[in-house]
C-alpha cells in the first residue's frame, strides 16, 4: 500500500505566489460568497495557548475539497527577525479526505489575508477612492497597499508605524505596488484626509481618533482576533456601517466590535455580515464610514489554497 505521502504536491511560498495573483485571489474570495457560500457554515478555529504564543487550527470544506491551517501566532518573533504569524496549511480530497497538497501556510495567509479585506473594499470604497493610509509596518501592511491598489487606483499612499525606521523601509517596498503613486511615511492625522484606511497592526488601542474619519471613508480592521484587543475608536464604530465575516466571529473574536457594543456604542444586531454586502443583499451606505472587521476564517484560506492547487494542474509551477 502507497505511503500517505506518496502523491502529495508540495508547494512552497514561491510557487504559491506564483500560481495566484492578488488580482486572482481576490476574485476567488469575491465569487465563492457571491456564488452562494456562506462563511456562517465554517467550523470555528481552534485556539491553543502555548509558551510561545497560540496555536491556530483552521478547517474548512468547500466544493470537493477540505483544508487544514496550522498557524502559530509567536509575538516575539519580528525580534528574532521571524514573521509574527507562520503556518502550513493542508488540502484534503473532499470525499476521502486523503491528503493532496500540503502548501506554505505563511504565504497563502499573506495573500487571501488582504485578498479578503480588497474583496469588500472593492464594494465599500467610493469609486473614486485614491488616498489610503496604512497602520502597520509588517508583511500584511505592505501586501494591503498591493490589495488595495488591485481594485482602486491609487495616487497617495502613507505609511504609518512606531518604529521610523520601519515605516520608512515598508514606504520603500510600497512603492513597487505603487510606482505612480506619492508613497511617504505618515502619522495618524493623515486619517482625516483618507478615502481608504487599512489597520494590519498588533495595537491593542485606537490608533487613531474617530473624529479624523470622513463619511467618504472605507476602513478596514485586520490586526487581532482577540475579544480584548481593538484598533479602531468604538465612537468610530457607532456612527459607521459595520461589516464583519459573520455574527458568529463578530461576538467571539472582532475586539473592535465586542468593545464598541460593551461601550454602548453598537449592537451587535447592527453589523452586517460581508456576504450580503458581496452579493448585493445589502446596500452599502456611503453617507457614512464604512467599518470591515476581519479576524480570518478557514474558508478563506481553502479559497485561495484551491486556486493554487488548480492552477498548478493546469502547469504552474511548484514541486510535486
């Protein structure tokens, strides 16, 4: 009898970017809810506490094929010059539920990650949306300038983080994605100027004060999943159109919300799950900011892993 590992693909994170564009990945996302998905039927993730941090486990199953992530989540890693958040992610035959692929999970998140929040950018932002500013010098701060500038057209961007040495070189390495666009180094009042505004840090605090978001304003909260732990001002919350992945998720793990609600600001029957905002159940209010909270789901990962592993059959690169 064959070996469990006999025929499994192994794709690294080269062959994952090379196999999905961003562009791509976000039209994965975009059609899989719009085609009648729903991110409520995810099975919750599994977290662990461990020394070092947590463990993640994120499954999902989607049309003919089920997934596994195993992320860890270690906050002293950017100090030992690690990513903050690694993984391995597994694709499972959906019937036998035989492994067939095991890919880099650190890649694939950083990819459906902003894949996500440009899907529902893509619906919330103004059309003529230009100006955005980045919280968050990391890997996703950076691949959100990518994600964003796949769906709007992008003429100022500004970089925003503690560290000045940092947020001058992610600026650096924005203006790839950007290189018509006036990229610097920000501050929290560039805000106030701001049709997109994208939070990819590890605050636990505001940011930044809810008076400097305009109504035009699309923002987007990804740095925690954590009840506790928040970006965004809950005053922000109150006046904005919320959306979140799904009820669920917003009650256990979008702090932002979970706080904004406590504070008396929201009520958690006035979010919206970003499925009805993508296939139009929903109308999007542009006569105030528009608030997505995301905190990741395994579907998200199976979208995008899917993606890789067809396009890899059909002879994109990658070791088998």
């Amino acid at each position: 009898m064959a070996g469990v590992l006999d025929s499994i693909q192994l794709i690294d994170g080269v062959a994952v970017e090379a196999r999905v564009t961003m562009r791509a990945a976000i039209r994965a996302v975009q059609e899989l809810v719009r085609g009648g998905f729903d991110p409520d039927s995810d099975p919750p993730r599994g977290i662990v506490d461990v020394p070092g941090g947590q463990l993640l486990l994120m499954p999902s199953a989607i049309e003919g094929l089920a997934g596994q992530k195993l992320a860890t989540v270690a906050p002293g890693n950017p100090a030992r010059g690690l990513e903050r958040i690694q993984a391995v992610y597994v694709v499972l035959d959906g019937d036998t539920l035989a492994p067939v692929a095991i890919m880099d999970g650190t890649a694939l998140t950083s990819l459906r990650t902003p894949a996500v929040s440009a899907a529902v950018l893509d619906a919330t932002a103004t059309p003529d949306a230009s100006s955005l500013v980045v919280f968050g010098t990391g890997p996703q701060g950076l691949r959100h300038v990518e994600a964003t500038a796949a769906v709007r057209d992008l003429r100022r961007v500004r970089i925003v983080g503690r560290d000045r040495a940092k947020a001058e070189r992610a600026s650096d390495a924005a203006r790839a994605y950007v290189p018509h666009a006036d990229v610097a180094v920000g501050g929290p009042d560039d805000v106030a100027g701001a049709d997109l505004v994208v939070c990819a840090s590890t605050a636990t605090e505001p940011l930044f004060g809810a008076g400097l978001v305009s109504d035009r304003a699309a923002i987007v909260a990804v740095g925690s999943h954590e009840p506790d732990q928040r970006e965004l001002p809950g005053t922000l919350l109150g006046r904005a159109q919320v959306i979140v992945e799904t009820g669920r998720i917003a009650r256990t793990e979008a702090g932002d919300v979970i706080m904004a609600v406590a504070e008396g600001h929201l009520s958690h029957d006035d979010v919206v799950p970003m499925a009805r905002i993508l296939d139009g159940r929903q109308p999007v209010r542009f006569d105030r900011p528009r608030v997505f909270k995301t905190c990741g789901m395994g579907w998200q990962d199976l979208a995008v892993a899917r993606l890789a592993l067809e396009t890899g059959v059909a002879g994109a690169g990658g070791t088998d």
